[in-house]
C-alpha cells in the first residue's frame, strides 16, 4: 500500500483565538495552545493527555489531572485519550494537583 504525504499549510492555528471566533482550528503544521497561563507551540494536530502535562512541566504525571476547556465547559481528560486541535470548542487546558485539600492543620 501506498504511503500519501499531505502537504498542510505553514501557518499557526492559535486555539483561543478560534474558539473566540466561534470556528474549528484548520488542520496546519502548527497550533498555539494554552495550558494554565502559558502558551506553548506544537506541530502536531492532536496530543493525549500525558503528552500535555509533561509539555507543561508536569513530569510526575500521576499527582496531576489535566482538564480541557471545551466550549466554556471543563472536561477531564486521561492521560491516554487523545485530544485534537482541530475539535470545535477546544479552546484552552488547566492543570490541578491530584493531593488538593481543603484547608490545613
């Protein structure tokens, strides 16, 4: 079987940017992504939730929850589920710590 290589456009999708215009983010080669208040660039059209947290420094991957922020709403994502850039709605990921508690001693 053939192997078909697509040519995607060199342009920078920015996904904040598309939500706020209410449109899908183009397939491309790269997309601007925001995960708490940082904004990282990737050339990749899809990522899982492990990859996502490790791009946000979160290397010890099992104290964090990464949630996506999917037309105003915020869903949890797992670490093997794949989320993709070209997805109406995504718009931007937050990390919380997994050990949270409610006030201290």
């Amino acid at each position: 079987m053939a192997q078909v290589e697509v040519e995607l456009p060199d342009e920078l999708e920015d996904l904040e940017v598309c939500c706020k215009e209410g449109r899908a983010a183009k397939c491309v080669r790269r997309y601007r992504i925001r995960i708490d208040r940082e904004l990282y660039e990737v050339s990749v059209t899809y990522m899982t939730g492990r990859q996502l947290l490790e791009l946000a420094g979160k290397c010890d991957i099992a104290k964090w929850k990464i949630f996506q922020k999917l037309r105003g709403e915020m869903k949890e994502v797992g670490l093997t589920e794949e989320v993709s850039f070209t997805t109406p709605g995504v718009e931007k990921f937050k990390t919380l710590p997994l050990d949270q508690t409610e006030g201290s001693r």
